[in-house]
C-alpha cells in the first residue's frame, strides 16, 4: 500500500477575479519507508503540493489518498483526526507558540489528541532529547536560536508518533552545520521508519535522499532514484 498515492492534482488559487494555476496535474505515489526531496524555482508549487498532500488545502480537482484514505471523501473532522494522529508537518517559520516553553509547545498536539498529562510530558521530554534539546525544555522559543525552535517544531510534529512527516524548506533558515543537523535528524527518523517529504532548495540536503521529485512551473518534471 501506498503511504501517500496522489493524482491528477490540478491546485487553483482565485486572485483577483481570475486564478493562479500553482499545480497543473501532479501524480505522486510515495511508499513506506520512503524519504523524498521535493525541488524546484521558487513559485514552481512546492508548497502548495506539500498543503495539499498533507490535507491542509484541499486540491481544486484530482484524488488523494494518504495511508489508503481518500482525503476527498473524508469530512472535516476526519481529516483534522488522520492529521492530527497520523501526519506531522513541519512548517518552513517553525510556527512555534512564543508564550509556551519548548515542552510545552511539543505537549499541544498531545493535548488535542486527549493523551493524559503524566504522558504527554514524559514523552515531550523523551522528543526534545531525541532532536537534541533535553538540555532546553523550559525555554520559551524567543530565547531560542533558529535551529533550536526548528527542532522543537520538528519533536512538536513527532508528538502523536505520525508515520508520514512533511518538512517545508526545514533547513531554509538555518546555516549550513545547523541545516546539517537537521537533516541528519531526518535520516534516523526516517532509518526508525517513518515515511518524509521534504521540501528543499538545499542542493546539499537534496544530494543525500535516496529519491528527487523535481517541479518546474506546477508539474513534475523529473522524480528520480538515486543511482537509477
Ligand atoms: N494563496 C495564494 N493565492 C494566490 N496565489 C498563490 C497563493 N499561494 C501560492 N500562490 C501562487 O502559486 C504559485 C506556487 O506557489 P508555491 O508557494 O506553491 O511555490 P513554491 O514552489 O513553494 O515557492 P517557494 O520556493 O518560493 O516557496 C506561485 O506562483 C504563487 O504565487
Ligand atoms: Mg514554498
């Protein structure tokens, strides 16, 4: 089974009376186990693929299936659960909560998912330790630094143990040994099997995953395995 199985995506955005077409027909299938780049110019439609993939935005015409389910044909509630226990997305500006310390940025999705308190907090400290940040759970993220706060999105998206993680330009702000890191961290998250995307402008993150899907002006243009 696919963990991800996308066709004929068609994502129009309406602008002013008119439309902007960011994808134009993209089929994507993505395995289990599997770790992806995502690459392409600047407004190619990365992004909009990875919203609408990870059932943030539906698409204007074309089927997704994540995990064997129709996205389509789920109704809200049901989308929000299968995100909110299945998927962890790590947005390109952290999107962090600045009032709530590391821990507990990384206790919110616990929190909506109903998982009791005892447990949420032993598993944000168990996160915060594997991302590398065990040493930095009570700060808050204006007293972090910028590859600090991507690697409290990256424990808060791991919170609800998702089997498909999507990454938006994950290392676009950070410099090159902190963006090493990171995409490090990826690898063993992806060696203990969870399935990622990543979407990158980094020709030196793009260089280590085994597959390159490349866009170019909302289409698929290349999607090619390492070495085959
Ligand atoms: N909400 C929106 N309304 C109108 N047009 C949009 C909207 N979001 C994106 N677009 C347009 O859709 C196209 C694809 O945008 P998208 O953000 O997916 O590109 P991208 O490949 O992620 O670019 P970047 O590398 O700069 O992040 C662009 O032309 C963009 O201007
Ligand atoms: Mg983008």
């Amino acid at each position: 089974m696919s963990v991800i199985s996308a066709r004929g995506i068609v994502k129009e955005y309406p602008y002013g009376g008119d439309s902007v077409r960011a994808l134009r027909g993209v089929d994507l299938e993505v395995g289990p186990g599997e770790l992806v780049a995502v690459v392409g110019p600047s407004g190619c439609g990365k992004s909009s693929l990875l919203n609408v993939l990870a059932g943030i935005d539906p698409p204007t015409e074309g089927r997704v299936e994540l995990l064997g389910r129709d996205l389509g044909a789920l109704g809200e509630g049901e989308r929000s659960r299968l995100r909110l226990r299945e998927v962890g997305f790590i947005f390109q500006r952290f999107h962090l909560l600045s009032v709530l310390t590391a821990a507990e940025n990384v206790e919110f999705p616990m929190a909506e998912a109903g998982v009791p308190k005892g447990e949420r907090r032993a598993r944000a400290r168990e996160l915060l330790e594997y991302v590398g940040l065990g040493h930095r759970v009570g700060h808050r993220p204006p007293h972090l630094s910028g590859g600090e706060q991507q690697r409290v999105a990256i424990a808060r998206a791991l919170a609800n143990r998702p089997k498909l993680v999507f990454a938006d330009e994950p290392t676009g702000e950070l410099d090159r040994r902190t963006g090493d890191e990171i995409i490090a961290l990826f690898e063993r998250l992806n060696a203990d099997g969870t399935t990622l995307v990543i979407v990158t402008h980094d020709t030196s993150v793009a260089g280590r995953t085994r597959r390159v899907v490349e866009m170019a002006d909302g289409v698929v243009v290349r999607d090619g395995r390492a070495g085959g």
